[in-house]
C-alpha cells in the first residue's frame, strides 16, 4: 500500500469512528455535538465569566420559583427543561438557563408590563439538579458521570474511568449549550497541570465531555 493509499485510508477510519461515535450516544449527547465536530474554541479564548461564571446561574433541572408580587396566577413553580427554558402563565416561555435571578427577574417584569403597571418579581432556585455529565470517546467507562455543581472536566474524565491508550491527549472537548453554543478544546496537560484558563472551567448541567 503506498503513502497516498494509507492516508485515504486513515481518513475513512476517522469518518468512520465519528459515525459510530455519534450514532452510539445518541439519548446520552445531543446531535448538535456531532453536527459541530469541525468547530471549536479554545478554553483561553473564553470570556472570564463563561469559565467560571460569577454568582449562582441557572442551570437545566433546576427547581424555580417565580412569584409575581400580589398577582398568584401569574406566578410559577416549575423546573427548567432540557432547552434550557420554563414556561410561565401568560408571557409563555422565558430562557433561564445560564442567567442569575436577578436577571430572570428583569426579564419576566418586562414581559409582564403588558398585563399590568410596575409588577414586582422574585426568583428563587428552591432546589439545584444534580450535575450528570455525558462523557464518551476515548474514556474507559463511556457513559454519564455523577459530579458536583462546579465539577473539573479532570473530574468527569475521572469519574469515566480515564483516558484510553488511544486518546488524543489535545483533543478534549466540552460541548456546552447554555448560555450559548459551543465546543470548547482543551489539552491534557492543561487540564493536569492546570494552566491558564482550564484552571478554573467549571462544568455545568447541559454539558458534555468528549475525548476524541
């Protein structure tokens, strides 16, 4: 086989392991991870907060609590979905995740100013969801990972068993969907020796981690 033959070669491999890939996760990723997989953003590259974002966002399965001051039907109970949004009585769905309260707050009295004159709301997680994380490509144990709220992705690759022997030890992945789309690269010694920004990256639920 001569050198052109080998790397066609090699390259049909690779399509084809990301077509397994992407076929053998479907119910653990969401297939915008595999729609994406030529774009990416380096962990450095991200603003400040969206590594380790200040105050307490809302995050996907999270129990909220919005009260809409002296006005009871107007107000929810309810937690965030999967799209990273709720749905609230007469002013329809409103995006949550990635925000803080307060921000949530301002948003829901803005819409609710067609109802009715200066309304008055308040936002509280009654409870926060559990940070299970997707972790799959060249781990040892593929599958979802149980963490804590602001979990390491060494934590996730951790709890999944560990790097393979055929890992890519520069292509590490977090495909993150809230507040924004995105697939963010790490590299291995970044993550061990924590240096610059993989330092402090903090997971959240709607995350997920993929070696390649």
């Amino acid at each position: 086989m001569d050198e052109q033959q080998e790397r066609v070669r090699d390259v049909r491999a690779g399509v084809g392991r990301w077509v397994m890939l992407c076929g053998g996760v479907l119910g653990l990723l969401w297939l915008g991870a595999c729609a994406s997989v030529g774009s990416y953003v380096w962990v450095d590259e991200l603003p400040k907060a969206t590594v380790k974002p200040e105050g307490n966002p809302i995050s996907v399965g999270d129990s909220v609590n919005v009260q809409v001051f002296g006005q009871d039907p107007y107000s929810a109970k309810t937690r965030v979905r999967p799209d990273g949004r709720i749905s609230m009585p007469y002013v329809g769905d409103v995006e949550v995740a990635g925000r803080n309260a307060d921000e949530v707050s301002r948003d829901v009295e803005n819409r609710l100013k067609k109802f009715m004159h200066t309304p008055t709301v308040t936002v509280v997680v009654d409870e926060t969801a559990n940070l299970r994380v997707p972790v799959i490509g060249e781990v040892t144990k593929p599958g979802t990972v149980q963490l804590e709220r602001g979990a390491s992705v060494m934590a996730a690759i951790a709890g999944a068993g560990g790097l393979t022997d055929f890992a890519s030890r520069d292509r590490i992945f977090v495909v993150r969907r809230f507040p924004f789309v995105a697939r963010i690269r790490f590299t291995y010694q970044a993550l061990t020796q924590a240096e610059g920004k993989a330092a402090t990256f903090m997971l959240q639920p709607g995350d997920s981690v993929v070696v390649e």
